[in-house]
C-alpha cells in the first residue's frame, strides 16, 4: 500500500490543482469528484494537457474510455473498484458525513487506494475522524490563498459585478435570475441538475463578461472555479430531502469561499431577504474554524446476494466504529425493499446472480424525482426485459429515447427532459444491457445536447436581456458606441435593436423595468448624438415639398412628426413647436424651429397671396382700405349680412379696386374666388381654428363637392371658413351659391316656380334635396304630383357658362352630377301625336304615370339682413323674371291640371359637346 496523504483547508487553497499535477506525475491514476459537473470540467482541463487518447471519463450518465486510457476522471459513485492505478484521490471528502451520499465517500475514504500513492481532499473538519478510521494517514495543511470577508446586508438591486447570488430551490433561483435579468440585464444560472453542456453554456456568458451575475444553488460550493467576487446568500436556511433547517457555518463557509481567485480577495454577505449572518457565524466563516465532523456515514460494502432478504439484511448492517453510523435509507434500498416484495420477483431472484442484477437494477438513481412507486414501477420494467431477454429491447428503448427528443417547450419542460433522458443514459452505460451499447450511448449523449442547448437557449431567452447587458457594459467602459439607423428609423446601437428615430424624437423598444428602460435611453441618447445633428443638418436644407401640415396643426417631415403649430397674436402669424428630445441638444432644436418657421410662413404667403397682395396695396384708401383690412382679418370670407351697411358705404370707384384683387361682391358672401381652392381652405380652417383655441380642429371638406351635410356641434363659423353657407340639412359652397342665386333672380319668386335642370346641376342635387335648401335658404316650398308627360325629344338646354372659379374648384363630379341632377320635365306641352295605326285603348285601361314636383315661392322671410334673395341691394338692378307661375295656375290639391299650356314648347339650346353636366342631363333625359 502507498502513502496516504491527506490534503486539508479551506475553499481557493489549490487542493485540486495539487491532486491533478500529483497524479499526472504518475503512469496511471485515477480522482473521484463530489459532481458531474466538476468531473467534466476537469476532464477537459486534463485532456488540454495530455491529450484525449489517454483521459477517461467515468459518470453515471457518461463514459468516455480510450483504449490507451491511463487517468480515470470519474464521480465518486462511479469510480470502478480495484483499479489498481498508481494514484488515486477522492476530492470534498469531508462530505462523509452528508445524510444521502455520506456512504458512499466513507466507502471510499475506507477502501479504496492508490498502489503508490493516496489523497484525500477536504475541509479541516474531518481530519480527526480521517486520523481515527484511517491512522495511516499524514496530513497536509493547505492555507487560503486570499481573504474572505463579511460585507453584511445588501439588496439584489445594489449587488455589485461580478457577484454570485445563492439559493436553495429551483423557484428560488428562478425568481432571483428574473430580477436581476430586469434591474442589471441578466444573469448566469447554475445548478447541479443541469447537464454539463448547459452549465458550460451558462459559465461561459458569465465568465466572458456577457452577464456579470451568477445564481447558482449550493451546488456551487463543490469545487466550481469561477471568477467571482461576491457571494451573497438568499437565504440561510435550505431543504436537506426531509425537513427544512439552517445551514451550519461550514456549508455556508464552503459556498462563500468560492469568492476570490487565486490571490483575489474575496467577499460575502446575504441579500435584503435573508438573515443577516451572527457575529460568530461570520467571524468563524472568514477565519476558516468551525466545529470538527464527529461522525460518519456508513453503509456495509460485504453484500450478501444469496436471497434478497440476505441483501435487504446485509445492507441494514450496523456499523461496528463508534465514528460510523449506518446512513438514511437510500433510494437503492426503498426500491430495492419495493420490488422484492412482489412475489413474481420474490420468485425470479432463485440464485445470487438474479439477486445482484435486482441489486444493478435498483441501483439506477431516480433522476426524473418522480414518486418512489412510479419508479419502482419503471425498474421492474427493466429488471423483467433483463431476466426474461438478457437485455432491454432496442424497440421498446427507441420509443422511450424518441418521446423525449422534442426540443420545444418552456424551461421545466426541457429540464424534466433532460433528467429522463438521463435514466436511459445510464441504462446504456451498464455494461451487457443493451444490444448495441455504443449507438445508445452515442444516441442518448445527443438526445442529451440537443435539450442542453435548448435548455441554455430557454435559459438565457429569460434570463438575460442581451441588448441591456452588452450597453452596460459598453456604458462602462465609457467608449464612444455605433449606433445605426436604417431606413425605416430602427436604431441599433452595438447590434442590439433599441427603439426608432421618429423625426427628432427617440421611441425606444419597451423595457421590461424602470432600471431597463434607465440603462437603454443613456446607451441609446448616447450613441444617436451624432445622428441627432446630421438629421438636424439634413432637414434644415430639405425641400418645402418634403415637409407638411396635418389638419390638426402637426408638422410633418414625411412620415415623421417633428413637430407642431401653437397660437401666435396674429391668425396669420402662428407660433412652432418642434418635436425634439432634450438630449438631442438646443442646437438641435433652434434649428428644427427655425426650419419650421420658415415653412409655414411661406406656405400662408403662397396661398394666401392675394390676402398679402391687398395688404400691401398702397393704392388703397379709405373705406376700401377699411374693408380690405377687414377682410384680410376674416381670412378672405365674410358674410354679406356681417358688413351690409359697409358694403352699401362703398362707391363704386372703391369696388371696382378691391374687384382688381379678386373681391367678388356676392349676394350672400363676400369673398376671394381664389381662397376656396382645397388647399387655402385647408390652411384657413386650421390657422382660424388654432387661434380660436378649439380642441378639436374640423377636418377640411372633400375637394369637389358643391354640397356637404351639416352636421351639428360643430363650432361656430366651422362652415364659412370651409367655404360653406348651411342651408337645411346641407351646406352649399358659397361660389356655387352666387350662382345659384343668379338663376332665381331670373325667376318669380311669388308667383312661384320650379327648379330648372342647371338648378339642379350646380348644385347636385335630387330635387327633394334640392327642395331642403330653398327651404334653408328662406322659401317656401310646396310638394305636389302630376301625370307625367313624355318629353319630346329636343336639344339639351347649354350649361352655364359664368363661371367665376377654375372648372376644378366649382365643377361637381360628372357621375355625382348626372346622378343627382332631375331633367325638367314640360307639363304644359302638348302631347305627341299618336300614330295612326297605334291601338286606342280608353283613359280608364291606363294608370297615368305621376310624377312629383315643387313650387318655390318666397317664404317672406329673410334669411339675409331681412331682403329676399333676388333684391340686387345696392346694385342698381330691379328684379327680374315677374308674372305669372311657371305652368299656370295650380289645380286641386297642388297639383297642375292636365291642359294645354298657355304659352308656347320652350326652344331648348343645342347640346354643348365640351359641357360634362349638359351630357349628363341628356343621358337622364333620354333614360326617362
């Protein structure tokens, strides 16, 4: 037997490293590691040195064995007995005395050893049971590289960089990990259960600096090197499989001593949610003294096979050292206890061999932590495919591995995954269990890494905000960040998506906290300062045609706002408020405003110019001078009966000066033609509206339309700076109203009379609407019906032609026209001729077709200043079109009398082919 050696002190002592150089100096050798997750991890580093055709892996779920193997890396359960290397160690061996896997590395402080040379690595705690159970043994005292210091009390919010916060439960982690993903851009996340791909994966973004916090369970305490700087408790108290209790110094010591590297001090503490740690708790923790283990765990490693009650029996030996004490019921002997007592088992385990595969069997750990009958249930399964076949089935096996191989799901979803894929992992590292041992372990490892990376995947999808992470560190290092806007205005800054660039405004994406949203502005403002003035720069020499207004006084750039209209002391002058972030600078935003500025003056000069034109005529004296002002006030339209008296004030040297500007004295309105094109009508209802102070600025009518519904609650005054004159339940442009009222001048307005088809046509109307605005307007109209007589077949009427306005701004539709317009219809003609050969039929065989019609008469009431509306005032006109009613008198109840008429078929004027309206109304005409 070799020398025994064992190596004590506390965590960053090099104790490991010790082993590994030690075993390396040796041909052959073989180290036992309290996790999966440390064994591969010095798997790898060994392999880094010497290559992978000499280093085997040993776990419960892995095998790796080159043939030329010499240095076993293995976990404890799983180091192969009588190797017979040269060297072998078992590290953490003080965990001897833990409650489940206490046994297990007694057996081996107990029986296993090196033919040159053994090392034991510890905390100082177990030296004294080691001195007793193991008198051969020498010691080797190992101090701590750097210091370990309590901090006290700090909330998860505060935790510094660089810091590993701990927890005791799956949930516990999970919660930790999600607060700080929202407060410092994510976190690394640790635990034993994790495959080691998925742990590596997690380290990995820690270590590079992709995150600068770790959560981790205690799990962390078992020899993982990590570069951190503090450890901070979530809680001091855990669940040990029974029942909830507080941890003992030296666990909490063998967790906080993972802060600090090497010669790095390091330090701990606990979160605002834990109990601060006592004095003597501390100070024992930092000067690394602690009460020694006085007992061990122990299970008998001489099994009797010969029943399995002699195995159940020999297994529940007592031990015979008063430093041993026989351990808990393991899992193995619950499950063993379960099947043996099915009497099909009882019966199939006749011999020793039977007995020791139940034993194989029984010994596969419950890695799903399902129920202890469902998997009692599972191994008797297996222990009948294996009595009964010698194997398990590689069809039944293929199932189980195929229903797991799904990478969707959430992260208990691929976790519990993880841990069933594991049991078949096993199963397909025994030796003779399976046909085709290498495919099944080849095809379970990739199970294996296929969820492990999807596991990290998930992991870090709700762990770790990337964007955050990589700003803050880039905030940090206080280096100047690129930034990116496409053309869609998507910023990116270092690769990460932060929001868009709306005009001069910065939309950043939405951020899961206040903290988040904090870290992505100072990154993103940063960055875009650069953008900020180029844009700048580039508005300021843009176009006017690049840049508009909304009819609720927005300012656009394109698509972008950037910024606005507010109310200035003069209707024509309005103030500007650009749409500019604070960061962006006051450079920034005097020269967006001032741009602005220059635009909408221009635009009001520009449509309204001949407001400006009669402003700044000198010619213009007096009363002229006096109304134009007046005018340039109302925006170029103004009510006739607001200014009766000044009209009739004016000469007619004054009129004919303001009709040079474009002054169009009307019958209900006076106004500039030119101001009820759509767009000056635009900017007239949204500059009366701002400096009105309305809430809600009216929307601009259709261009086109003669008439409009009136709708009520609007503002008052809404219908004349449209360009409107509500009258009933519609609203006439008030262009098309003067011309409306030129033809009933033509009419006798109290004998009565009917609409003409130009009537009609101006206005667009069908003849009930047309019937609402006479009404509207101040006349009476009265309904009535009428046989109808075929109209003889004659020349269309000419259209007017007194056109006022451009054809585009006066001009209805010519389908809205055609539509609307009813052709007149001639009673009082005499009716064609019949033809001789045509069949008499008598008046009673045949129903006349009626039609309906209105007399228009004035209502003697005045809808304008108390005058009707063919009184010229002031004009020097008389009315004209006196005498008796179109159509001669009226009949019976309204209606016109079926005789001849007493005057002579109207001549009609010869269709003007350039005239839409005019072709329409023959096209109805000819319908009728």
């Amino acid at each position: 037997m070799g020398r025994i050696t064992a190596v004590l002190g506390p965590t960053n002592t090099g104790k490991t490293h010790y082993a590994l150089e030690r075993m390396l100096g040796y041909r052959s050798g073989i180290i036992g590691l309290p996790l999966r997750l440390l064994a591969r991890e010095v798997y790898d580093k060994l392999v880094a040195i010497r290559g992978p055709s000499v280093v085997a892996l040993v776990t419960g779920e892995e095998r790796i064995v080159p043939e030329r193997t010499q240095y076993w890396v293995c976990t404890v359960e799983a180091m192969p007995e009588a190797m017979g290397t040269d060297f072998l160690a078992i590290d953490e061996i003080q965990l001897c005395a833990d409650p489940e896997r206490g046994h297990v590395f007694t057996d081996r402080l107990l029986r296993a050893r090196g033919t040159h040379e053994t090392l034991f690595l510890g905390a100082d705690t177990v030296r004294s049971a080691i001195a007793e159970l193991v008198p051969q043994a020498q010691f080797m005292r190992r101090d701590r590289f750097s210091t370990l210091t309590y901090t006290g009390s700090r909330k998860i919010s505060r935790m510094r960089p660089r810091s590993a916060i701990v927890g005791f439960s799956v949930d516990n982690v999970y919660a930790i990990a999600e607060l700080l993903r929202r407060q410092k851009g994510g976190a690394a996340v640790v635990m034993g259960a994790l495959s080691p791909r998925t742990r590596n994966a997690q380290v990995e973004m820690y270590q590079n600096g992709d995150v600068d916090y770790l959560v981790a369970t205690d799990a962390i305490g078992m020899g993982l090197n990590l570069d951190i700087d503090h450890i901070a408790f979530s809680s001091t108290r855990k669940f040990d499989g029974r029942r909830m209790r507080d941890l003992m110094p030296n666990e909490l010591a063998q967790i906080a001593g993972r802060a600090g590297r090497y010669r790095t001090d390091g330090t701990y503490g606990v979160t605002g949610e834990a109990r601060p740690l006592d004095e003597e708790v501390a100070d024992a923790i930092s000067e690394h003294r602690f009460a020694p283990i006085r007992t061990l765990q122990w299970r008998n490693a001489a099994l009797s096979f010969g029943t399995t009650e002699a195995l159940i029996a020999s297994l529940e030996a007592r031990p015979d050292h008063q430093r041993l004490v026989r351990g808990r019921e393991a899992d193995d002997l619950i499950a063993l206890k379960s099947l043996a007592a099915q009497p099909e088992i009882a019966a199939a385990c006749s011999d020793a061999t039977a007995v020791k595969l139940l034993w194989d069997v029984c010994r596969i750990p419950d890695f799903r932590g399902i129920s202890a009958g469902e998997h009692a249930g599972l191994l008797d399964r297996i222990f009948g495919f294996l009595r009964e076949w010698g194997r398990v089935p590689d069809d039944w096996l293929a199932r189980q591995v195929k229903r797991i191989d799904r990478t969707q799901g959430d992260i208990d979803t691929l976790s519990k995954r993880l841990a069933y894929i594991r049991t078949w992992t096993y199963v397909a590292q025994r030796k003779g269990w399976v046909d085709d041992a290498q495919h099944w372990r080849e095809a379970t490892r990739a199970v294996e890494d296929r969820l492990s990376d999807a596991l990290h995947e998930a992991l870090t999808q709700r762990f770790v905000d990337r964007r955050t992470s990589v700003l803050l560190r880039r905030l940090k290092q206080k280096e100047a960040m690129l930034a990116e806007v496409n053309d869609k205005g998507e910023v990116s800054v270092e690769g990460q998506y932060v929001g868009r660039l709306e005009g001069f405004r910065f939309r950043q994406d939405k951020a899961g906290s206040p903290d988040e949203a904090k870290t992505l502005r100072q990154a993103s403002i940063a960055a875009l300062t650069p953008h900020f003035n180029l844009r700048a720069d580039r508005f300021y020499n843009a176009p006017d045609t690049e840049i508009d207004f909304t009819e609720q006084g927005g300012l656009m750039w394109g698509t972008e706002a950037v910024g606005k209209l507010v109310r200035g002391d003069d209707p024509l002058r309005p103030r500007i408020e650009a749409f500019v972030d604070e960061e962006a600078g006051p450079d920034v935003a005097q020269k967006v405003e001032r741009r602005l500025q220059h635009f909408i003056d221009r635009k009001i000069a520009a449509l309204f110019e001949p407001l400006t034109n009669l402003k700044g005529d000198e010619t213009l004296e007096g009363l002229a001078k006096g109304f134009a002002y007046r005018l340039i006030e109302a925006m170029g339209v103004i009510p006739r009966d607001e200014v009766a008296g000044e009209v009739k004030d004016l000469d007619q040297t004054a009129r004919g000066a303001l009709r040079k500007h474009g002054v169009r004295f009307g019958q209900f309105t006076i106004f500039l033609p030119l101001l009820l094109k759509p767009a000056p009508t635009r900017l007239r209802l949204l500059l009366w509206s701002l400096y009105e102070n309305h809430d809600t600025f009216p929307e601009s009518p259709p261009p086109g339309l003669v008439t409009i519904p009136v709708v009520e609650g609007l503002p008052d005054g809404t219908y004349l700076r449209a360009g409107y004159r509500p009258a009933g339940d519609r609203a006439i442009r008030i262009d098309m109203l003067e011309r409306l009222a030129d033809m009933l001048r033509a009419q006798n307005s109290r004998a009565g009379f009917e609409a003409t088809p130009d009537m009609l046509s101006i206005t667009g109307m069908t003849l009930e609407q047309f019937a609402a605005l006479m009404t509207g307007l101040g006349y009476k109209a009265e309904r009535g019906e009428r046989a109808k007589v075929a109209a003889p077949k004659e020349t269309p009427a000419e259209a007017p032609s007194d056109v006022d306005m451009a054809s585009e701004d006066v001009a209805q539709p010519v389908e809205e026209a055609a539509a609307s317009a009813e052709p007149e219809v001639v009673a009082d003609e005499p009716a064609a001729e019949a033809s001789p050969d045509a069949e008499v039929t008598s008046e009673s065989d045949e129903t006349p077709e009626m039609e309906v019609f209105y007399t228009f008469t004035w209502a003697g009431r005045a809808r304008n200043a108390g005058r009707k509306p063919d009184d010229r005032q002031g004009q020097g006109q008389r009315p004209r079109g006196k005498g008796k009613p179109k159509g001669g008198q009226k009949g019976k109840g309204g209606a016109r009398p079926q005789t001849a008429s007493a005057r002579p078929p109207r001549k009609e004027k010869a269709i003007d082919p350039d005239n839409p309206f005019a072709a329409a109304l023959m096209g109805l005409k000819d319908k009728g």
